[in-house]
C-alpha cells in the first residue's frame, strides 16, 4: 500500500505485506532499501497447505497511522510482487482480487479460499 508523497517523493510511505521466510506473523520492520516503507508478516514459513488459496485482511488505516502517524481517507496505489531473491528461495504466487472495506465490514472469503490461523 502506498500514499504518494507528490512532489516530493521523500515523503511517500509504503506499508509491504509479506509471507515471510524467516519472521513470525505480526513482526515489523523497516525496509531494507527503502526507510519510508515498513515490512509486516502477515504469513511466515511454508504454506501448510501448497496450492490452496489464502485470504488476508488488515486495516490498512490504522497501519499507516501506526508506522507513520499519518490519518489516511486514500491509498494511491497498491502492488504486487512476489520476490525471494534475498532469500535465495524459490516461490510461486498468485494473487485474487483485492477488495477494500469499512473497518466495520469483513469481506467474505470466497469459493476455496481459507483465512491462515
């Protein structure tokens, strides 16, 4: 999830969702390569079931507002990658679709999807 800085790309702040390799579920962390983007573990080790579908859901608000002190009304943008070389690991991903709600809403998990314990 990124909030644009504008003009001055300094500013902008990025929250990175990640299946971990090495960090528990719920670790954060400062990214590597960039220190205005912070690494969250939402998933860690091997998939307990290879090849099934996986539901996530965050208040990507409150993370931002944790992180960074900052109240957001909008993202500007979100991406998606799957990326191990840091780890030297190989992996295979793919990805649904994304849906945003109210944080009073849930979004409804869909045929063969399972949310991770």
């Amino acid at each position: 999830m990124i909030h644009d800085g504008g003009w001055f790309k300094w500013c902008s702040r990025a929250v990175n969702y990640v299946w971990s390799s090495s960090q528990a579920v719920g670790e954060t962390w400062p990214n590597a390569f960039a220190s205005q983007a912070m690494m969250v573990a939402v998933c860690s080790g091997k998939p307990e079931q290879p090849g099934n579908w996986y539901a996530e859901s965050r208040n990507v608000r409150e993370d931002f507002k944790r992180f960074f002190d900052l109240a957001l009304d909008n993202i500007d943008a979100v991406a998606l990658m799957t990326d191990c070389d840091n780890s030297r690991l190989k992996a295979t991903a793919y990805y649904g679709d994304i849906y945003f709600f109210l944080p009073s809403r849930r979004a409804p998990l869909r045929g063969g999807q399972q949310k991770r314990p």
